[in-house]
C-alpha cells in the first residue's frame, strides 16, 4: 500500500511525538485534536524539541522548517482524510471505537485503522469496525521520537497487507518492529509488570525505600530505577496498564496494581508531566 498521508489521532505527549516523528521521516503528517490548546501546546512542544535537535548539531539548517511544513494541526474531524490513523487518545476503547467509526465513514474502505494502545484488546476494538481486517496495534513508546521499538500487535482479523504495510512504515520512521499477537499487555507491559508491581511490593513491606532501590537496580544495569522509569511514564499510564493487565489476566495475585500508586494518581502525583511523582521535578519556567 503506498502511503500519502497519515492522521495522527490525540496532540498528549504521545500523539505529538508520533506526529514529530513521522513528519521527520517525510510523511504527510495530520495531528488531529478537538481540544484546541492541546493542539498548541503539542505544536509548541515540536518546534522545542526541533529547534533542540538543531542546536545540537542533529538537525541540519532548514530541516525544522521542512518538518514543521509537514504538519498540519487541526480540530475538525472533517479534514481527517488519510491513508493511515494512528490513534493516541485516551485509553478508554469505546472512544477509540467512536473515533474509528467517525474516520470509517469519511474515508476509503482500504485507510488502516493503527491504535497506540498499550493494553486494551485490539481484537475487541477491530471487531467493531467495518472491514476490521484494516484494524491492528501500533505501540510505540515514550519518547516516540527517541525510542526505536515498536510493537505490531495483529489480531485473527488483520489481513496481510495491513501487517506488510504498518512494518514498512515503522522501518520508514527509523523503529525496530516487532510482531505480536493480541494479548493482555501484549510482550513489553506484560513483561514489565513485575518489575514494577514488585519494586512497590517491596516498598509496601518496608524492605527498602524508593531511592535506594532505584539505585540499586540501577547499579545492575537497568538505565532507569522502577521509580524513575514511572514517573517518566507517567503513573495514570503506568497504573492504568497494571489494572487492565491484572483484569484480562484473571486478578492473579502476583500481579495485584499497588495502592500506593493507585494514591499517587488520586493526588496527582503523576509524575514528570505534572513536576511530582515518586520524585520532585522542578518545572521550567518559560
């Protein structure tokens, strides 16, 4: 499938990044949003993070003009025509569902439908779709402009084609694809749980405190602590993955969210983005 163009669905610190990305690597780039300060909160955070590359050497002269040119930032569903949708809005799947639904009827039968969901059944959002074998999961991970994994997740219904076509794009932006079938977590959140659900365990029962068990496991060799590496995630996200993961599992025990980040995200301790989590992070003033 030749891609023209491609709509980015959700301007959070996900969507803009993808959008970044894709626009970086040549492509047509739509950043859709119906929040109308997101949209310019997400413009602003490219131009920071281009005008950043460029100063350090990463970016040549001109090439954050010609990227920026391939980003059109819009609030009107209407102008979403595209060949491929990439979705990064909140993780709640009958708004995926209605958002995919509203692209269905605007554009052409063949458009695949791509859902950067870190843990909700594709398989359940694709059966709900016209022509669900266009529908499949692309997750990237944050920084999407940084990070080079990205998870293919196909489901019973995904067609060949649309794997043949999401891989290609992932290689054309620079990832490292990797296919999977849909499952809860899909490989990297399932596997990670326990890095995290453990550290806080251990935290619960009064073993150790959160900096020194970051240090430590830093010291092993893991570029980031568990505590570190959630507030860079961001505990609502990271929450959100442990209980949905928990549930499709079957609630076993060993993979019980914990409450003291249940705590953090009822205070808003979310992390990085809101300058507290399991750490303080001054914010920058502008």
């Amino acid at each position: 499938m030749i891609i023209n163009s491609i709509c980015v669905c959700g301007a959070g610190t996900m969507g803009a990044s993808i959008a970044q990305t894709l626009a970086q690597a040549g492509f047509y780039t739509i950043l859709y949003d119906l929040n109308p300060v997101m949209l310019e909160n997400a413009g602003t955070r490219i131009e920071k993070n281009l005008g950043d590359q460029t100063q350090k050497g990463r970016l040549r002269l001109g090439e954050k003009e010609r990227i920026t040119g391939l980003i059109r930032f819009t609030g009107d569903i209407q102008s979403c025509v595209a060949d491929v949708f990439i979705e990064a809005i909140v993780e709640k799947p009958e708004l995926k569902l209605a958002l995919f639904n509203q692209l269905a009827e605007l554009n052409h039968s063949e458009c695949i439908f791509a859902s950067n969901t870190s843990s909700l059944s594709i398989t359940r959002i694709a059966e709900k779709i016209k022509n669900p074998e266009r529908v499949i999961g692309m997750h990237f991970f944050n920084p999407a402009t940084i990070m080079k994994l990205v998870e293919i997740v196909n489901t019973t219904y995904t067609n060949s084609n649309t794997t043949d076509t999401i891989v290609e794009l992932a290689m054309n932006m620079g990832k490292t694809p990797v296919l999977c079938r849909d499952s809860p977590g899909f490989i990297v959140n399932r596997v990670a749980r326990p890095y995290y659900i453990e550290s806080l365990r251990i935290v619960e029962e009064g073993l150790t405190d959160i900096s020194h068990l970051d240090m430590l496991l830093e010291a092993t060799g893991f570029k980031l602590g568990p505590f570190k590496l959630m507030d860079l995630i961001g505990n609502d996200v990271n929450y959100a993955v442990s209980c949905s993961v928990f549930e499709q599992l079957g609630k076993p025990a060993r993979l019980m969210p914990s409450p003291i980040q249940e705590q953090k995200v009822k205070d808003g301790k979310l992390g990085r983005k809101s300058g507290e989590g399991y750490y303080p992070y001054p914010q920058k003033k502008n």
